[in-house]
C-alpha cells in the first residue's frame, strides 16, 4: 500500500509541476470529463497534465462541440472517460474515438478500493464516476481527512477521512437548476423576475431576480459548510477542501469555509489513474 501511495504522490508531483519524468516517456493520453453540461478535457503526456478545455455539449449539436476534441490534429493513445451525460453521449464518443484516433474508450466506473481509498456506498458500483474520480484525485493530493464540493448542474458533497475512508455525500440541485425550479413552478415569482432589473448591489438582493439566483447561491453554499462543519465534528479532524466544477467561483465568495478551487478535480483522478503501469 506504501509503495502504491508513494507512485500516486509522484504521478501527482508530475500533474502539477509538468517536470518531464525520467526514463521512458508516457504515452499521450487524453482524458475526458462529461457532466451534464460541459465536457472538459486535457492532454496527459510525459511533461503532465495540459490545462483543462472544456465546450458545453448540453442542447448543442454534436459538431460544435465533437470539432474541438476530435480535430484538434493530436492523437492519442489512449482515451480515457468518466461520464455522467447518459448512453447516446457514451455512444457519441466511443464511435468518433474509434473513427478518428483508431483507440477503443475506456470508460472509467467506481470501485470498491482505489490505493487506500475506499468506497463508502452500499453498492460501490452506483457511485457517480465524476465523484469517484474527484475523490481519487483530492485524496492523492491531501492523503488526509478531506471534502469534496463539486458544483455544477448538481451539486455534490463527498466526505473522506483521515483513513481513506469515504463517509458518503450529499447531492442538490445546482444554482442554475434551482433558479429554474423556481421560474417554472412559481407564478409571481417568475412574472416579477421577468421584470426586474439585474442588480448586484448590497449584500441581499433588490429585485427579484437576483433574489432567485442569491438564494440558491447561499442554499448551496450553506449546505457545503455544514457539510464541512459535520464532517469535523463527526471526525474530529478539520477535512481539507476542495472545491470544482463550473460554479465554484460563486459560492466560495458565500462561504465561511476555506477552501481551493481545483477546476481540473475530476480530470486529475483519471489522469493518476492513467499513468499507473498496466
């Protein structure tokens, strides 16, 4: 297990400082990462992790965003996926991979045990890839009581303890599903925010619409620090945090909680996965 911890912690000193590895070089290797609504990806190669790209594939048409990931001229040797976007996307992808790099996907799922981390489901196998991954590459990078907060289309909360053990996690709605919810099922709310004027002055909102959106950025954002604060208490250790995914910037400004931005969370769990020997 010492060994396995030690090759994660030099995989990850490689991902975050780009120094060129010694001896044989690692093949190019692209990563990929479909949430709900964007898909990010990044080139793993011996010099590290590239920055993360990312397109939203959501309501597009499959041009738009298969033109910036298929033909960019690279090609790689390998193509590894975590997806949560549903079958016709895993079809999508696996069908153009073939086709255009002449490689088979392979798409990464959660297990039961990943190099000291552990899966805390009931049925490890109904865990999301996308939370699995991040926690893969949060636990790599802190090998310490830790919290997960990715906030995208879904907000997701995943909890590690100073073991490895995962404590489970939370999922909500994300800023923009709430607001919709709202806008949808409400009459005067959705007529008043229809004509209010978009302020961001004060603290609390002075129309309604930014009402809507302030309330769900400090819904989630109260949920992540009572997350955090539970976690503590439960644990006794204070969890580092990690926080990703597309609306990470806007509810750490409203929390209490330090944490840090790793827009790439997910991206570097498949790449440590990547680089492990065969």
């Amino acid at each position: 297990m010492e060994a396995k911890a030690n090759r994660d912690d030099a995989i990850l000193a490689r991902l975050r400082g780009g120094r060129r590895t010694q001896g044989k070089k690692l093949r190019m290797i692209l990563v990929i990462d479909v949430g709900n609504t964007r898909l990010k990806w990044a080139w793993l190669t011996s010099t590290g992790l590239s920055d993360q790209q990312a397109v939203v594939h959501r309501e597009a048409k499959p041009g738009i965003w298969t033109t910036a990931l298929f033909e960019s001229g690279q090609r790689p040797t390998r193509v590894l996926v975590s997806n949560v976007a549903g079958p016709v996307m895993a079809k999508t992808l696996t069908r153009l991979a073939k086709k255009v790099f002449r490689v088979k996907i392979e798409f990464v799922t959660a297990s039961q045990e990943y190099h000291g981390l552990t899966n805390g489901y009931l049925d490890p196998s109904l865990l999301g890839a996308d939370r699995w991954l991040a926690l893969i590459g949060a636990w790599t990078n802190a090998r310490s009581a830790l919290c997960v907060v990715d906030a995208g289309t879904a907000v997701k909360v995943d909890s590690v303890d100073a073991n490895g053990q995962h404590l489970g996690g939370l999922i909500a709605p994300g800023i923009h599903m709430m607001r919709e919810a709202l806008m949808n099922n409400t009459s005067d709310i959705a007529k008043a925010a229809l004509h209010s004027t978009p302020s961001l002055a004060g603290v609390l909102a002075n129309n309604t619409i930014g009402a809507v959106s302030r309330g769900a950025v400090f819904a989630l954002a109260g949920m992540a620090d009572r997350a955090a604060e539970v976690i503590e208490q439960s644990t006794g250790t204070k969890p580092k945090l990690f926080i990703t995914g597309g609306d990470a910037g806007m509810i750490t400004g409203t929390m209490r909680s330090h944490g840090e931005i790793v827009p790439d969370l997910v991206l570097q769990g498949l790449a440590v996965i990547a680089a492990q020997p065969r």
